[in-house]
C-alpha cells in the first residue's frame, strides 16, 4: 500500500504541516508516502514572494494541468490523502480522477467553504472521500459528516521547534513579535494600538516575519521586518520573547487552527490571542498563554510580560509543556496513523 498525498505547495504552511510532517510520521511507520506538489503552485513556490490578486488567480489553469499529469502516477491500490482541494477551482473532477477505484482521505485547516463556491465543494468533496480530517471543530461541523470526520489540530516537530532559552531581558531589550502572510496584517492592526501603548511605555521592539514587509497603518510599531525563509524560520521566530497573534471574531477566522501561536509556544515563548475560536482550546489563559478581550488587557498583560522575565519563563515553559501534549507530531502522528489504516482496511 501506498499514500499519496497531493500538497497544495511546497512553502504553504499548511502544506509543510498537516502533509510533508504526516507523511514523514507515517514513512517512519513503516508507509510508503509519496508527494506530489504542483509545481508552479498558486503559492509561487519559486519566487521570492507569494503571489497575490490577479497573478494567483493566473496560475490555476496552469496548476490544473501539472495536476492532471500526476494523476497518470497513481496506482491501482492507493490510498488518496487531498491536503486541501487539488486546484482553486469550483469543481471536484481532479479529485473525483484521483480518488476513482482507490481509497481517499481529505485534510483540511481552513475555512475553504467560504470562498466562491465552497460549500458545494466542501459537500461534494466530503461525499466523494472515505473520510475527512478537520483542523478543529468548526471546520469538523461544517463537513457535516460526523460518522467519518476526525479532528485532528496542525502539529510541529518538536525536535526541529525545539525549547529556546528565555533571555533575562527587560523593557527595551525585549522583542515582541508576530508572524504570518502579508495578507494577515489586518488581523495585526487589530491590536495595534495597545500594543504600540505597551511598547511606549517600555521601550521593548517589535518586529514582523512575512513575506513582505508590513503597511504604514503599522507604522506607530516601528517594526523591523524579517523576510520569512524556510530555512531560518525557527532561527527568526526565536529572536522574539513575545509572540501575539489577534484576530477579529469572524468565520474565516473561527476556522483557523491557531498556528502562529503553536509555533511561539513550541519554542517555549508566552503568546498573546485574540479569545477567538480554537484559541480558547489551545491556551489556558494565565497559565501557557494570555487571552485578551479588551485593549486594555492586551496593553497591560504585554506590558507585565516585557517586564518580567521571571513571569515569560514560567508561561513560556508552560506552554511547551502544552504543545508536546497535544500539539506535537508525535502527538498526532497515532492518530493519522489510525485514519489512514481504517481507510486502507477497507480497500
């Protein structure tokens, strides 16, 4: 037996987390994975820069066709892992060729049902594979197919994101931090204000890792901007003390599965986040992480973190002690090991 799992891209966090990391889990196993990635992909995997508006939208057909030439590879008795929809596209046909005569499982970590079209597609998606893997709950309930849907949250190899030492550092010498596309900034200015207040009155930095640098409405942060690379980006996120990560209360967001905060608590640094779905699972507030409801609380909780070392040690171990309970590959990879067995048990 064989899984084959189609990646949306290489870079993609998604991608690299709930497809190369479960693939690796399983080969160490004892599976025999195999990845296909489309290549261009709408993420612009060989450029410098993801590709936005109309140049993402380009891309499609041309992914479409790369994709159509994978599926000459596939074998009689494999099993199908979709991570995410094959192509940006209203449709279904590339999955239901690839799942046709095989097994097939379909991951997915976002709110993909609502862009255009998306509902119908997450519906026929889901009744064309023999299960579904869901992020977090909401996305879980909007599959609506309980009977064969698991939830299970995106991971990170806590080898690789391994417990960085806290620094004994204060006021000015802090650096508070966030991490993630450049389309994402809006969620940043959300708490902008409060959090240049905070770095006012203690003089602490900021800085922003993305793949391009952040808009003038951050300006009042005067972050230092970090080009996001693959192979620096353990090495970057830790030369933050605090990570923070708001959002607004809205579907899109409900569907997401809290990674930029897993990635700063794996590393063993406190994070700040909006209370706003899967959040409230992942932090216990006061324990391994903050979850500010007001602007108030996201100033004053920043402000006691940048100035007490001793308080982001406590929290940030706290935190690490989190992630490898629930939100390590190790602890995940039994579970997708589980799915991946019940789905080939029935080939």
């Amino acid at each position: 037996m064989r899984v084959v799992f189609f990646l949306q891209g290489q870079r993609v966090p998604a991608a690299r987390f709930r497809g190369m990391a479960v693939a690796q889990a399983l080969g160490a196993a004892g599976m025999d994975c195999s990845l296909c990635i489309p290549v261009p992909s709408v993420y612009g995997d060989w450029l410098p820069r993801f590709p936005t508006g109309p140049w993402r939208r380009l891309l499609v057909p041309w992914v479409a066709l790369v994709r159509l030439a994978q599926l000459r590879d596939l074998r009689p008795g494999d099993v199908v892992f979709f991570q995410r929809p094959m192509i940006e596209l209203p449709t279904v046909l590339l999955e239901r060729l690839a799942a046709r005569g095989r097994r097939s499982l379909f991951d997915f970590d976002d709110a993909i049902f609502l862009n255009w079209g998306g509902r119908e597609k997450l519906r026929r998606t889901v009744a064309l594979v023999d299960h579904v893997v869901a992020g977090n709950r909401f996305l879980a309930e909007a599959a609506r197919a309980p009977e064969k849907t698991t939830i299970i949250p995106t991971a990170v190899d806590t080898n690789r994101w391994a417990m960085m030492p806290t620094r004994d550092a204060r006021g000015r010498e802090v650096v508070v931090g966030w991490t993630g596309l450049s389309c994402n900034y809006r969620h940043l200015a959300l708490a902008r204000a409060p959090i240049a207040r905070a770095l006012r009155r203690t003089g602490a930095r900021f800085m922003v890792i993305s793949d391009r640098p952040p808009p003038r409405e951050l300006a009042d942060l005067m972050p230092a901007f970090v080009p996001w690379r693959a192979e620096s980006e353990i090495e970057d996120l830790a030369r933050l003390d605090v990570g923070v990560m708001p959002l607004p209360d809205g579907l899109h967001e409900r569907g997401k599965c809290a990674f930029k905060l897993i990635q700063y608590m794996a590393l063993g640094r406190p994070g700040l986040a909006s209370p706003v779905g899967v959040n409230c699972e992942v932090v216990t507030d006061g324990s391994d992480g903050f979850l500010p409801r007001t602007d108030a609380d996201w100033e004053e909780q920043l402000v006691r973190l940048i100035e007490n070392p001793d308080l982001r040690v406590q929290v940030g171990g706290h935190a690490r002690q989190r992630v490898e309970a629930a939100y390590s590959v190790a602890a995940v990879a039994p579970r997708y090991l589980e799915v991946v067995n019940r789905v080939a048990s029935a080939i």
